[in-house]
C-alpha cells in the first residue's frame, strides 16, 4: 500500500505513544527526516510526498527499534553538541546539552595555543568542540574503551574536515593549516595510567567522568540504563569514584597555574569542590546550568602542593 509522508508520520506517533516513548512526535519527525533525507519542512508543507517501498520498510523498521526504547541517537548515528555534528554508537555516552555548560566554562578560560586534556573522552565531543572553537590549541583524549576511541577518532577527522573547511584552508602538511586544523590524539588509558608523568604537559585538564552512584543506574530511564555504555555512567559506591582519582593526580600534568574542570552531577558540587580544596587546588568555583544545578566545578593548581 503507497503511504505519504504525513500518514507514516502519523503511523510512526501512534506507535511511539503505544511504547509510552516521551518525545513520541519529535522522535517520529525526526526518524522519518532521517530516512526520508528530508527536513523539518517537509513535514509542514509537503505532506503528501509519496514514500517509497524501502523509505517506508526502512522507518518501519526504526520505529520498532525505538520501540524498544533504543536512543534515537544510536539509530540516526548522531548527535549535535556545542553546533557541531558528532558520530555516536552504543560504546559511547550521547553528548548530553548538560555538557555544553563544561565546555563553556573551559572556553572562558582558554587561549590560542593552549594544551587540553580530556579524561573520558568518550565521543571525544568535549575535546574537539574546544579545539574547534579555538586557534593553536591541541589535545589528548583519554579513555579505557578503545571502541570509544575509535568513535572519538572518526569524530577528530569530521570536526577536522568541518574547521578546514569553515575557514577555507585545507593545505594539509603546511604549518598554515596546523593553525586551522583539529589537532588531537587520542590514548587508551584506565585514568592517567598510560600517560606519561610529565608536570606542564596540559594548561587545561577537562573531565566529564563517569558519576552516576552503582545504586541509581537502574532507575534511570530505560533509554539510558538498557543501552549507554555503564563503563561511563557508573561513578561506583557513592560516585565519586573517578574524581578522587582524577583530583588526586591531575596536578602531576598541569602547568603551574594550570586548571581542571569537572562535570557533576547535581548533588555533587560540595563534594567535588571540597576534594579538590583539599588537594590543594586554589579558587575552586561551583558553577550551574541553566536549570540552576551545580554542573561544573574547577580550580587552580596549586604551585606549591601540586604534584605532590
Ligand atoms: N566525555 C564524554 C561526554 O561528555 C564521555 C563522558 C563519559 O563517558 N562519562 O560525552
């Protein structure tokens, strides 16, 4: 039977609805953009655009997936963070908006030439999203997953490729393109484990980690506890696992006066700044999200506890 595009949308919302998916009519637009190639306009002016037989078996067959509370994200492949298209799979956390707040605060900080760490890069959407918006910069991305870093890798070459373009420069080996060009390595690593103990490699170390205490994972919504990797969710017994360790060692890498940045989750702030406090690390700000959540934290290194 030939279906248009407004009736297959209309199929695609009940079906959503019948699953209890929340976002039922943005998940069905955007599904059948997806496979249709078509944009939000579509929808709104030409709804009787005929579909063909594998458009439709093709959306069909995405609507039972998010059925099944699969993220829409690891159906289309992407995901936009910070303006930026990023490639995501089931071995990578979906960059969450939350994060962009991270990524801002660093900006503010951050100057041409600047050396960048990002712990648990997971996308590597942190990491990238920096160098692209600055000039000079280059970075390290870390994670123990090296799917991840696969992931994070295909994201360097498509935000690379976007930054050359954007500015008009693609004379690759020229020390001209350095400038304009995405600079970024990549290192499997549990933590700091692999990385060289170098004090003054990074001016700027950046972490979301993973925070989520063991026991709430599996009270999270489906979409998020059946299908994102746990490796970088769970944040252990209380979920302050990974910053005692990233606070405790962070200052054996950063320049004297260097700073280290950190996604929270929304009761952490006090925890997270008293950790890095006792650390030594001078100026310690808690900074919110749009919703007025503690979302950030960051500090100073310390010139002289730092590396101890
Ligand atoms: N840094 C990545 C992000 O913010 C991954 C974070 C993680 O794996 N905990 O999306």
């Amino acid at each position: 039977m030939e279906r248009n595009y407004k009736q297959t949308y209309v199929f695609g919302v009940k079906e959503l609805k019948q699953a209890d998916i929340a976002e039922a009519e943005t998940d069905a637009r955007l599904l059948l953009e997806y496979v249709c190639r078509s944009d939000r306009n579509t929808l709104l002016a030409h709804g009787d655009r005929a579909l063909s037989a594998e458009e439709y078996e093709s959306y069909v067959n995405y609507i039972a997936e998010r059925k099944k509370h699969v993220p829409l994200q690891y159906i289309t492949g992407v995901q936009d963070f910070m303006g930026l298209e990023f490639a995501v799979n089931e071995h990578v956390l979906i960059p969450r908006q939350d994060t962009e707040i991270l990524v801002e605060e660093v900006m503010r900080h951050l100057h041409d030439g600047m050396r960048i760490l990002d712990m648990c890069t997971g996308s590597g959407c942190i990491l990238l999203s920096l160098l692209y918006y600055s000039n000079g910069c280059s970075g390290v991305g870390v994670d123990i997953s090296k799917e991840a870093l696969a992931v994070a890798a295909q994201n360097a070459r498509k935000v690379g490729k976007l930054k050359n373009d954007t500015v008009g420069i693609c004379v690759c080996g020229s020390n001209t393109a350095k400038e304009d060009s995405i600079s970024a390595e990549f290192v499997q690593s549990d933590l700091f484990e692999r990385l060289e103990e170098r004090t003054g490699s990074f001016e700027i170390i950046v972490s979301n980690p993973p925070y989520i205490r063991s026991d709430v994972i599996g009270t999270l919504m489906p979409e998020v506890r059946d299908f994102e990797p746990h490796l970088a969710l769970d944040g252990q017994a209380d979920g302050l696992f990974f910053y005692r360790q990233i606070i405790s060692q962070a200052g054996k890498y950063l320049t004297g006066g260097g700073m280290l940045f950190l996604e929270i989750g929304y009761d952490q702030g006090e925890a997270v700044k008293a950790l890095m406090e006792s650390a030594g690390y001078l100026e310690v700000e808690v900074v919110k999200d749009y919703a007025g959540l503690d979302r950030v934290v960051y500090g100073v290194r310390n010139e002289v506890t730092a590396g101890c």
